[in-house]
C-alpha cells in the first residue's frame, strides 16, 4: 500500500525543511546545523517506513521539490513569475490561447469574443508563467470530471472508463511567439513550466497525465527530465471524431494520444 497524499505532502515539508536550515546555520556558521538534519532525516525516513514509501523515492522528490524552487528564484531574478491558478481571472490565457491557436495557426474558428475558452476550464488547473507582468507561456491540467478529457472528441480512447482520478490530460500548451522564435527563451519558459506542473502533479498523487505532443517535444521530455511515454490504446474512429477533426486540421498531424508516467 502507497502513502496516502497526505503523508507524501508532510514527508516532502519535513525534508524541505531540513535542507533549508542545513543551508541556513550553514550559511551563518553554526555548529548546530548537522542536529537539524539529522532529525528532519530521521522523521522523513520514519514516514518513508511507516508508509511503505521508500527512502530514495523521498530523496528524488524532495531534490525535485528543491531544483524547482531553485529554478523559480531564477526566474524571478529574470523577471519571470510563474503562478498556479486554480480558478480566479484567466482572461489573459484565454486571449493568449486565441491569439495562438486561432489568428497565429489557424487551429479552431475566431470567436468574436476574441478568447478561446471551453467548459472544461472549469475543471482544469493552469500553469502561468508572465515576463515583467505580462503574459508569456503556460498550459492546462484537466482533471477526470463528468465530460471526459478533452482529447476524447478527437480520439477514440480504448475503455476510457477505467480512467480515474489519479489521471489527468495536459493540453493547451501556449507561449508567445517571441519566445518560441529564441532556443534559449523557449528552452528556459518551456523547463520552468514543466517542471512546476511536474512537481505539482507528483504532490497531488497524480499518476499519469494524457498528452497529444510532437514527437520533437515528446524528445525534448525525454532527455531533459527522463519523463516515460506510452502508447494509449485507441479504437476505430467513429463519426462524430472525425467531424470533429474536419474543422480542426490541427489534429490530422497527430496518430494517436500518449501517458505520461509520472509515478
């Protein structure tokens, strides 16, 4: 039996906890430092055996934990924000989506409201990152709910009902043109949203998220974060898919749906 979420989160606090104040009375010179680790060591290691969660699975997220918020400091230092929007005013992803996806690549149909929203925002959670206020990138997390995944009008998943809470779908992948066109800006935007979304799905005891990627990003996955794909089963389209994806030539570059395993 896996730890439940709540014994993942303390154990991932107490170990963060421990590596900031070594780093502390590291930094100011106190000899009482190693004491700290060595307790936030001995509760982590006792919540690892009480729950059956092992040791080294506990380090790597807890260094994971760690590197993201190193990397998050960095891009405060660069003038980047990245925010984890559950809710409240997403109007400027919704324009940011429409000025890609509708004026930029022609994907969907222009709505007059100049905004590219659907009802499964409504079940979604949203990776933001902005440059000096202003929207630059970012990407959505649709949670198992009532509709199904978003993926499903295009793509006909085999036995969709064994899906649970525990899977998730990433889509709506957007960043401006100004930082796609520049390697080392796309690089740093795309690394910094990814592993935030990442380590907030590990954290929410989310196992597996559903992607429609190029096989250039699914590479670019693999190397950089040692991220696994497989294969989602599919069946036979039936007519509404492929009605669907009359008006969405977007799709027709795609074959098929992959998980990726972030157990």
């Amino acid at each position: 039996m896996r730890a439940s979420p709540w014994a993942r989160r303390l154990t991932i606090a107490i170990m963060a906890l421990a590596t900031i104040l070594c780093a502390y009375f590291f930094i100011i010179g106190s000899t009482l430092w190693w004491g700290y680790i060595v307790i936030g060591i001995s509760f982590a290691w006792a919540f690892c055996i009480l729950h059956d969660w092992s040791l080294l699975e506990g380090v790597e997220i807890a260094v994971a934990w760690t590197v993201v918020q190193i990397l998050t400091f960095i891009s405060y230092l660069r003038g980047y924000q990245i925010e984890i929007v559950e809710g409240g005013n997403l109007l400027d992803v919704y324009r940011l989506r429409y000025e890609i996806f509708c004026e930029e690549k022609n994907y969907f149909e222009k709505p007059k409201e100049k905004i590219l929203v659907d009802l499964f925002d409504n079940f979604s959670t949203h990776i933001v990152m902005r440059h000096r206020g202003k929207m630059c990138g970012g990407l959505r997390i649709v949670y198992y709910n009532p509709f199904g995944y978003p993926l499903e009008e295009y793509f006909h998943l085999a036995n969709p009902q064994t899906y649970s809470s525990e899977v998730v779908e990433i889509g709506r992948w957007v960043a401006k043109r100004e930082y796609r066109n520049s390697y080392s800006g796309s690089a740093f935007v795309t690394s910094v949203i990814m592993l935030k979304s990442f380590m907030y799905l590990i954290i929410k005891g989310k196992k597996k998220a559903l992607v429609m990627t190029s096989l250039k990003l699914k590479h670019y996955l693999e190397s950089l974060f040692g991220i696994q794909f497989k294969y989602v089963d599919q069946e036979r389209l039936e007519q509404r898919h492929l009605e669907a994806r009359a008006h969405v030539p977007y799709f027709q570059k795609y074959q098929g749906v992959d998980a990726m395993i972030l157990d």
